[in-house]
C-alpha cells in the first residue's frame, strides 16, 4: 500500500465529489485539480493552482489512473489536459449542510464516500 501512495507523489489528480443531503438528494457538486504533494495513510494532499492545499481521506479505492484526454472543469470552464489520476467521491452532508473535513481555507472536504 505503501508504494501505491508513494507513486502519486508529484502527479496530476483531478478531483469529483458529489455531495448529498442526508435525505438523499444531490446538494451540489465540486471538481479540482492539483499537484500530489503529499500521500500516505494519513491522507492525500494536493496543491491547487492557486496554491491552496486540499486534503482527501487516504482511501486509494477512489483513485484510478485517468484515461488520456483534455477534462472541462464545470464550474470554471478550465481545462485539464492529461492528468495522471482521477479520484471520484461521494459525500454526505451533515445535518446543518457541511462537510466533516475542512480544506486549508475553510471550505468543505470531502468527508467521505
């Protein structure tokens, strides 16, 4: 499991998380990139383009390599070309609307799948 972490060190991942009210119904969904820069059984660390950091739980079950190609960010309209891995998550929000982990800037985590 170890070597797994170890080779997304200094990858491109792009990032999906759905995120679902409790009752079920999608809340919303989020898309990003960003430069591994740290990856171990604590968690999956990567720096945006703007040079936030995002944090992911260390389950490598959402992570696949991701197949050649340019990936349209939604939200932004930007473009990934070629990213190294894809990791896709599923997230329930808590009762009052939010995320159980925090991104550097406060902003909702993906807290689980």
């Amino acid at each position: 499991m170890e070597n797994r972490f170890a080779e997304l060190l200094g990858k491109i991942m792009l990032v999906g998380i759905t995120y679902y009210h409790p009752d079920g119904e999608c809340a919303g969904q989020r898309q990003l990139w960003g430069t591994v820069i740290s990856a171990d059984e604590t968690g999956v660390v990567l720096r945006q383009s703007n040079g936030a950091r995002f944090s992911l739980p260390p389950d490598l079950s959402s992570v696949e390599p991701a197949p050649p190609g340019e990936y349209r960010l939604r939200s932004t309209g930007e473009v990934v070309r070629d990213p190294d891995y894809l990791s896709t998550w599923n997230c329930e929000l808590s009762g009052d609307g939010a995320g159980n982990h925090e991104e550097e800037d406060g902003a909702p985590d993906a807290a689980g799948r």
